[in-house]
C-alpha cells in the first residue's frame, strides 16, 4: 500500500506540476489539504482504493485461469482496465459535480472533460503501479480454495459511488 501511494502521490504531482502523464490537471481548494501544496491529501488514497480494489477483483474474475502461462499478464491488464472503468465513473462526479479538479486543456470533444489520451495514460499509469507492487501483492501462502468478495464489493460501491455522484 505505501509503495502505491508513494508513487500515485508521484503520479498526480507531476500531473499537477507539468501535465505529465495524464495531462494537465488544476486541483480545486476543495479537496482539503494538499502534499507538497500539488496534490490533495486524498486523491492518492483513491488511486490505492482503486489498484488495489481492481486488481483482487481481477483475481477473483480470472480464478479459472490461474494455471495459464499468461496468468499474469491478464491480471495486470484486467485489473487496470477496472482502474479506467472505475475512473470512467469518477470523472464526471469529481469534475463537475464536486468541482474537485479541471482539466484545463481538454476541450468539448473531450469525453466528462477529459482529453482521450488521458484513459490510455490511466491504463498504462495503473499497469506501471500494480507492475512496481506485484512483489508485494503476491500470495506468500497457499490461496484459500473459497474465494473471498470483499474487494469486488469494494470496487462495486466506490463506482456505484461514483455513477450515482454523477
């Protein structure tokens, strides 16, 4: 968890500070306090909720793969494509209900305010993260054989969270 929080706190302020990799983004007072005066307080725990919260449910939807070769690769590339979708959701609630944070060069094509490259960067911003926390986040012990629905109930109610915000 301190891993993904040390590097999503990263993520957004470079964000903030030159609009690299997700693109440029303005933080709104309202959020409360801010990390080196760039980033909410907050925000960085979302994103550890979100990876975290994706990747188990990932698990949970690929439990009949688990002996493929690719098993991996799936996980990492499921579990970030939940970030996106959770974030999907998120946009239009932070954006213009809550008026959390703008996306100053995004201009009305842009899907909830945001430019379309800014879901890729997500995708592959998330992969990165879960990449660097893989050591961590592996199973040190034999996997129950029941599995367990707390985090897909996790990322359920943090995006119905979200939809119903919007």
């Amino acid at each position: 968890s301190l891993v993904l929080l040390g590097l999503s706190a990263m993520l957004c302020a470079l964000s903030a500070r030159n609009g690299a990799p997700l693109g440029k983004v303005e933080y709104s007072t309202r959020l409360g306090l801010r990390l080196l005066g760039l980033v909410p307080v907050t925000l960085p725990f979302l994103w550890v909720a979100l990876l975290l919260a994706g990747r188990e449910t990932a698990r949970l939807m690929l439990r009949p793969l688990r002996r493929d070769k690719f098993y991996g690769y799936y996980l990492l590339l499921v579990s970030s494509g939940l970030v996106v979708w959770a974030s999907v959701a998120l946009e239009p609630c932070a954006t213009q209900v809550v008026g959390g944070w703008a996306w100053p060069e995004a201009g009305p094509a842009a899907l909830t305010g945001v430019l379309w490259g800014t879901w890729v960067a997500w995708l592959l911003s998330a992969a990165f993260m879960l990449m660097l926390a893989t050591p961590w986040l592996l199973p040190k012990r034999p996997i129950p054989t029941t599995p367990t629905f707390h985090a897909p109930a996790i990322w359920l109610a943090l995006a119905a969270w979200f939809t119903v915000g919007d």
